[in-house]
C-alpha cells in the first residue's frame, strides 16, 4: 500500500506543478494544451462545487484535505 500511496502522491505533484503552466500557456497563447481547454475545464469544476450547495463546499473541503501536506 505504501508504494501505491507513493505512487499517487508523486504523480499528484507532477499534476499540480503543471497545471500552473498549462494555464499560463493558455492565456499567452490562446491555445490548448493536450488537447484540452484547461481554463474552461477548471470553471467548470468550480461551477459545479458552487452549485452543489452546502454539499458542494462539504466536498470541496474534502477534496482539498487531500492535497494540503500535513
């Protein structure tokens, strides 16, 4: 279990060191990265928390307790 756990947190970090520069390559350029319109994606996210409500923002603590290093 430790060497999946590893796995996905390395693999985590590698996610959230590139996001930044898809979106900074997004707004610069105009284009997509891999085929994907990250900005349009990460609205959509959020507007899906927003309109969950109270549980909305409940996963969205939830979600976010994974990311933050303890």
């Amino acid at each position: 279990m430790n060497y999946f756990k590893d796995f996905f947190g390395g693999l985590v970090g590698i996610m959230m060191a590139v996001l930044p520069m898809t979106i900074l390559w997004q707004v610069l350029t105009g284009g997509s990265v891999f085929g994907m319109n990250v900005i349009e994606n990460l609205g959509d996210l959020i507007a899906i928390f927003g309109e969950g409500g109270f549980v909305g923002l409940v996963t969205l603590v939830i979600v976010m307790s994974f990311f933050i290093k303890k």
